[in-house]
C-alpha cells in the first residue's frame, strides 16, 4: 500500500531543488512533469516515491542520462596538512582532479552494473516501451584529510559520504513514474580503519559504494518491470 504525503519533503524536496538548478541546464528537464503527484511507496531504498498510475510492465528497455554530482561546500580542497587552518576539521574539500576520477568511477559502475538487468535492456536511443533513468548523488563530501607532509599514514573511519537519488520517467510522456534515494557513507568500517586510506583503498571504496547503490536500483527494477 502506498500513502500520500503532503507536503512532499526529504530527497524528494532535494531533487527537486537540483532540478530547478543543475538539472535546469538539460533541455529534456523543462518537459518534466510529475512530481506533486508521487505517492510514498516501498523499496530496499530508505525513500522511495512511485506515481498512482506507474505500470512497470509496459517497459522494456532503459535509457540512462549523464549523472548529476553536487559537492558539499567546505571550501577549497587543501595541498596538505600543513596548509590547513584546523586539526579538528572533518570534512575537507575535494579537488577538481579527484571530483573527476569520482565521476568517472560513479558513471562507470553504473553502466557496468546497469547491463546486468534480466527484465530490461539497456540502449543508447529514446523510443517506445523505454524508461528515462536519471541519478543524481548530492551533497557529496570527503573525510580524507590531505596527504601529509613527510611520514605518516592517513586512518579514517569512513572515506566520506553521498546521497543517491535516482528517477524513472517515462520518454513518450516526460512524468516522473518513481523515485528512489538514500544517503550513503562511503567505505563505512563502523569504527577506525585498520588500514591507511590510500588512493587504491579508496577508489576501491568509492566503487563498491556506487555499485552497491547501483546493484540495488537494478534488483529492485527487474522486480518493479516482472510485475513485482
């Protein structure tokens, strides 16, 4: 059973604000529609919002856009240690490089992942029976401080945190049919590392965070398209 909620808030709200803003530069985003009719509905993700009149089972394929990434602002990313005003600080700002390895690790676990679908194929072109999936993973921020000047590993209890949204529209009409999200922490140990966070430990962990997320929206679309 779904129930109505009004107003609408959480990462609903949230999407809706980056619609309104990095999502505005995309022409296809003015013919989007839907919205205010969403009901709340049920999934393995912490949110998730489906329209009354959603029919899972009239899709086939899925057309992915280009993921929408929103950083959280605590300033400009640090060279090292040594340049940064407070020890104490726990959210540190990432650097143009390392936003695009994030991107491209992100989208690539995506598509990766994405091409697994048992109900669904994956296609490059618009067209009938065809499902618009759109992601956005917002306020993105890192717990990795700067590398350290001289000696000394770097331990953290997580490498950071992201929330996914991610929403399904159809392509002939332009309504939203559902929308599901949750804030995710990114290699989440449950207490200090054992190891040092390293370049190669932390991609690993920004991969398996965005394959997660992605291996979820894929089980529970095949569910959602057999009728389930």
């Amino acid at each position: 059973m779904r129930v109505k909620v009004s107003p609408i808030s959480g990462l609903l709200a949230a999407l809706l604000m980056i619609s309104c803003t990095a999502l505005a530069q995309e022409k296809q985003s003015s013919a989007i529609s839907g919205y205010d009719e969403l009901e709340k509905g049920k999934s393995k993700f912490s949110e998730t919002w489906v329209h009354p009149e959603a029919d899972f089972s009239q899709y086939s394929k899925i057309y992915v856009w280009d993921p929408v990434f929103e950083y959280r602002d605590v300033g400009p990313a640090q060279r090292s240690r040594r340049t940064m005003v407070s020890s104490h600080r726990r959210e540190f700002g990432i650097s143009e490089k390392d936003r695009e390895k994030i991107e491209q690790i992100v989208a690539e676990a995506f598509h990766k992942e994405m091409q697994k679908g048992k109900r669904f194929e994956l296609v490059d072109t618009i067209g009938p029976d065809t499902l618009l999936l759109r992601a956005a993973i917002l306020d993105i921020v890192s717990n990795v401080p700067p590398e350290t000047v001289g000696r000394g590993d770097v331990y953290v209890s997580s490498v950071g945190q992201g929330t996914f949204v991610m929403e399904l529209i159809d392509v002939e009409t332009g309504v939203v049919q559902a929308l599901v999200g949750e804030r995710r922490t990114i290699g989440g140990r449950g207490g200090m590392s054992s190891s040092p966070a390293t370049s190669p430990t932390i991609i690993a962990d920004i991969r398996r965070w965005a394959t997660g997320a992605a291996k979820q929206l894929r089980t529970e679309l095949d569910k959602a398209l057999a009728g389930g």
